[in-house]
C-alpha cells in the first residue's frame, strides 16, 4: 500500500526529529484523499522549497505519526510525525 503524502511546515520542529502534523484527527494528502492520523500511521511529509537557483526543489522525510505531548506553545497541536533516520532531505537528493 502506498504511504500518505502528507504537507508539513519543517520550521515547526518541536526536536531535531519531530515535527508538528495536525490539529484534527484528519488530513487531506497531496492527492486530495482525505488521511485518518493514528499513533505508528507511516507517512511521508513534504514541505514547498527552492534549490539556490530558485528551482523548485521540495523538501521531503518519512516517518509515523504520534501523539503530541507538548505542554508548551505546540499544545493545541494533537499530531506530530517522528521523522526517521534519513532526516529531511531535498526531492532531488532521492
């Protein structure tokens, strides 16, 4: 089965590997298919970016989605996604 490819913002880290995901137990993917956010759910994220010639060049990372435990200024986030050993990469790095 084909993983969700779901848009992230990277410049909401909470930690070098987890990233802020979604208010709502729901998410829409690239696609347009509506995504229901569980614990351990693997995904993929994906944020717009530009190469240093202005190219289009997104930034991309996998990962599973879990719970937001913060109780600081992410709080009313409920999901993050734990992103995996390869980081975040460039679309053109794959």
């Amino acid at each position: 089965m084909k993983r969700a490819k779901l848009y992230v913002d990277f410049n909401e880290m909470l930690d070098d590997n987890l990233c802020l995901l979604s208010k709502e137990d729901k998410k829409l993917d690239s696609e347009g298919n509506i995504v229901q956010l569980f614990e351990g759910l693997e995904i993929d994220v994906y944020m717009d970016d530009c190469d240093e010639s202005g190219m289009p060049d997104p930034l991309i990372a996998s990962g599973k989605v879990e719970m937001n435990t913060s109780t600081d200024w992410s709080s009313h986030v409920k999901w993050c996604v734990r992103i995996d050993e390869k980081g975040i990469q460039r679309s053109s790095q794959q």
